[in-house]
C-alpha cells in the first residue's frame, strides 16, 4: 500500500458502507493527484504530467524462439509443469500455457528459463523449485 494512503487511512477514518469507503478513497486520489504538489515532481501534480500510453498491448506474450540446449515445455493450467518422470511441480499461474525452457546446470540443477530470462532453478533430487536469491 501507498504510505500516503496508508497514513492517511491510519488517521481513525471508519467507514459503516462499501459507498462510504469509496467517496473517501475518490476523494484522496483527487487529492493526491490533482491538489496536492510533489517534491519528486517539482512541486507539480502527478495528474498533470501523467498521460495515457501510446504504444497498445493485447496482453499476449510474443513467441520466443528458444535456443538449442535445452528441453522446451509448456506450463500446464493453475501454473504446473509436467515433466514424465521428472515429476509435476508448481511454478506460477502467470506462466499457464506459456512454453519455458529447463537448461542443464553444472551444479545438478536445470535453469527454468522463460524468454530468456532464469527464473529459477529446478532441483532433480528434490523435485523442487529453487529460488534466485
């Protein structure tokens, strides 16, 4: 949460209906947008900087040519990864039907790798995702 908001909700304000709750959240994003001058902005307001995007996305992920050297599977519904004997794990619902890439590591682990970018490890002992700390 914004710690603007989360200060300004932290004054005691209650609310007894889901309408109520909304004035007082339109009328602090009036506020906050419009009447209220940012040091990070120079002293102006974020509504009269802020404009709508030109570029347009239809929320689909362009196809990604994976390189050789690697096994290319496609994450299943709810996020899982289906391996045959490897085993099933869980790896994101953001992912479902999207292709990722296992790349064999050195140190026996494989690279979760999607459009070139690791994500994670994958354990082949544990059968288990391994953070990128």
């Amino acid at each position: 949460m914004h710690r603007s908001l989360k200060s300004a909700l932290a004054q005691g304000n209650t609310f007894m209906t889901m309408e109520e709750q909304q004035r007082w959240f339109s009328d602090y994003r009036e506020e906050f947008n419009y009447e209220r001058p940012h040091e990070a902005l120079a002293g102006a307001t974020p509504g009269t900087v802020w404009h709508p995007s030109k570029r347009q996305w239809d929320g689909r992920v362009p196809d990604y040519a994976y390189p050789s050297g690697g096994t290319v599977y496609r994450v299943k519904s709810r996020g899982t990864l289906y391996m045959g004997k490897k085993g099933t794990v869980f790896l994101s619902e953001a992912l479902t039907d999207e292709y990722i890439m296992l790349e064999e590591q050195d140190d026996g682990l494989e690279a979760i790798i999607f459009n070139g970018i690791t994500l994670a490890y994958y354990d082949r002992k544990t059968q288990s995702v391994v953070r990128i700390d």
